[in-house]
C-alpha cells in the first residue's frame, strides 16, 4: 500500500512530558474511527482530538520529543542539520511511522523517486537521536564488498557500545536497522 493511500492514524502519548495527540493525514476520517462516547468524553475533558497538523508546525518539535524522548527546543531543531530541515505535517508523521516502526522491530523500507528526500529525512531523525547513519549509495557499480563493507563499517560502531545505527540504501530503497 502506498503512503498516500492510508490515514496514519496516530495516539501519542507521554505521560512523562504530558503530551496527548491524535494525529492523522486526514482529521475527519480519524474522527469518524473514534466511538462517539469515546470521541465526547475525551473533548469534555478538554482533549483536541485530531490537531489539524497541516495549519502549524510550531508543535512538531513537541511531538517528536514525546516519541522519542529525545527533547529538543524548537531553534535547536531546526539546526540539527546543516542548511537546516523543514519538518512538514506529512515528514512527522512518516518519521514517527519510521520511529515507532525501528522501535518495535519491523523492518522499514522507503521507496521513492530518487532527491524525494528519504535519505535526508532519515539524516535528520539520526541528528535528532543521536544515531550512527551508514549509507550506501546503490548504482551499477555497487558491488557485494559495498554491501558487506556498510555492514562491517556498523557492526564496529556497534561494538564501541553506540546504542544506535541506522543502515540506510540510498537511491529507491532505504532498509533500516535499530538495535
């Protein structure tokens, strides 16, 4: 299934840093998953269910740091990369996806035309975190010493204790790896 074919669909919730946010593509087809006792009961209690992401990107640093619990303030967030990196409704919740996806275990590819950003999304989540990212650039010359290279290249920077890597297949496929 294609990325602009599903909802997102999105609950986030830390208690830690008190953020509730339910976040999706599409708010009113959220809205219309949600039983409509749950839906009233949760906007008595005063909770935005389904924040239009698409009218502000002045909470997205919020909502990053209370998925990964990495906290970032919103002038350091745009300088984790250098010539910085504009953080779209669509790019939160694809990073999020991507996040919570390494997190849990599954596997992750990313396809797209090639200067679609994959690569560079994927630079800012590992600026974000923290992490090792090893790419490899995938053409007609890459060869199985390329691959095993990238691999052995990780597996050392595992072995020094980073917590992180992130292995990523540039051009149309981006396979990622969280240990």
């Amino acid at each position: 299934m294609l990325w602009n074919e599903t909802n997102h669909e999105v609950l986030l919730v830390n208690s830690k840093e008190k953020v509730m946010s339910f976040l999706a593509r599409d708010i009113k087809l959220l809205r219309r998953h949600i039983h409509p006792q749950l839906l009233q009961f949760l906007e008595q209690k005063g909770e935005t269910v389904g924040e239009d992401i698409h009218k502000s990107t002045a909470n997205f640093h919020v909502i990053l740091s209370a998925l990964t619990g990495v906290h970032r303030e919103a002038h350091e967030a745009s300088q984790l990369l250098p010539g910085g990196f504009c953080l779209t409704a669509d790019g939160l919740l694809k990073l999020l996806a991507i996040y919570v996806r390494v997190q849990s275990g599954i596997p992750v590819v990313l396809q797209g035309e090639c200067g679609s950003g994959k690569t560079h999304m994927l630079r800012y989540l590992c600026a974000w975190l923290g992490a090792d990212l090893r790419v490899l650039d995938v053409h007609g010359g890459t060869g199985p010493e390329d691959i095993i290279g990238i691999f052995k290249e990780a597996t050392e920077v595992l072995s020094e204790q980073v917590d992180k890597v992130l292995f990523s297949w540039m051009k149309s496929t981006h396979v990622l790896t969280w240990t």
